[in-house]
C-alpha cells in the first residue's frame, strides 16, 4: 500500500539548524519527528563513540531494522534528522533537504556548543567541501534533493514554509494516483 504521507530527511553538516528545521516541520505538519542520534543512543545502535569526531559509529543494519519496524515505509510521515543520508533506502524517502551554513556563522554555532580541534575542523571542511550535499545527489534521485540555505531566521521560517507546501502538492499528486 503506498503511504499516504511522505517522508522527509533533513540532513547536513552538524550545526546547519537540522533539528530546528525538522521539529518545527514536524510540529506543524503533525509529523513524527525521529532524531536519529537519539535512537542510536538511547538503544544503543552503536559500536561505540568516535571521540576525534564526536559522533556515533552506527550499526546501520540495527538502526534500518528498527525504523523498518516502526512502520517508517507505510505510513509515511516522518522527518528524519541525521547528519547522513545514504543509509536510509531510497524507497523510504520522498524528499531530501540539505542544509547549508554560511561558515563564518557554522563556526560560531560549532564553536558555541564547545567544538574544538579536529572536530571543529572535519566538521568545517565537510560543510566548506559540500561533502553532504554530494552525497544526497549520490544517493538520492535529483529531483528529489533540494539544497537549502540556514544562515537566518528568516531562513528557517522561509524553508519551513516551502516544505509545508511542497507536502500539499505531494498529497495531491498523490491522492490524484489514486494512492497506488
Ligand atoms: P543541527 O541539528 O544541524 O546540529 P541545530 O538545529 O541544533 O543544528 O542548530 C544549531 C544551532 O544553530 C542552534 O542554536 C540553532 O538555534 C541555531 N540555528 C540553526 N539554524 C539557524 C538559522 N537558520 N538561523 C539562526 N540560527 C540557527
């Protein structure tokens, strides 16, 4: 059965504003918001830390078999905060919206919340290098990865509401398949 509501990752550099965009969208929409680092860690999908980089090393099969179970491919309606993408499969996923930063404001936010070193640096290069938004594009159709800007308020209101409305087009288009 197809869903009746698409699912959306919002992904980027760590510090681009994912989860101020994908809890805003996922209130508004009434959506369910899954933020993936905390499933990881609270059910400890992981084999551990990588302290240089300061992220989780996912068991990615773990993860899969657990959103798979949650219902994510059926009922639709998710927005996914991850700082990847490739791993989620490209049945699941509708729309792929890539955050990107301006990196004098990206360094600010990464420094704010105590990045330091080579972490800061990585994290710097990875949003500096596109490394995210390469990655959607490899993984993703391209009609369905869209590149937004998160320097600004303004931005993140700007965004949400062209996402609400390319929701309502998806539904339309999709009750006018006849849900197939
Ligand atoms: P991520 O989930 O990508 O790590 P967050 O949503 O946690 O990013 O945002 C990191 C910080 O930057 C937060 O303090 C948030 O309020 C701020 N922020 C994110 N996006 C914007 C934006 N477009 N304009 C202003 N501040 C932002």
């Amino acid at each position: 059965m197809a869903r009746q509501n698409p699912n959306i990752v919002i992904t980027g550099t760590p510090g681009v504003g994912k989860t101020t965009h994908a809890e805003q969208l996922a209130r508004n929409l009434g959506f369910v918001y899954v933020s993936v680092n905390q499933i990881v860690k609270d059910e400890g999908f992981h084999e551990g830390r990588d302290e240089e980089l300061g992220s989780w090393v996912v068991d990615e099969d773990k993860l899969l078999d657990y959103l798979e179970a949650s219902g994510i491919s059926e009922k639709g309606g998710h927005v996914l905060d991850w700082h990847a993408c490739e791993l989620f499969p490209e049945r699941w996923i509708d729309l792929v919206i890539v955050l990107r930063c301006d990196s004098t404001i990206l360094y600010d936010r990464l420094t704010a919340r105590g990045y330091k070193g080579k972490k800061l640096e990585e994290n710097m290069d990875s949003e500096i290098m596109q490394v995210l938004l390469d990655e959607a594009r490899e993984s993703y159709k391209e009609e369905i990865v869209v590149e937004l800007q998160s320097s600004s308020d303004e931005e993140v209101e700007g965004n949400v509401e062209r996402v609400e409305k390319w929701v309502e087009q998806w539904k339309k288009d999709n009750e006018a398949k006849g849900g197939e």
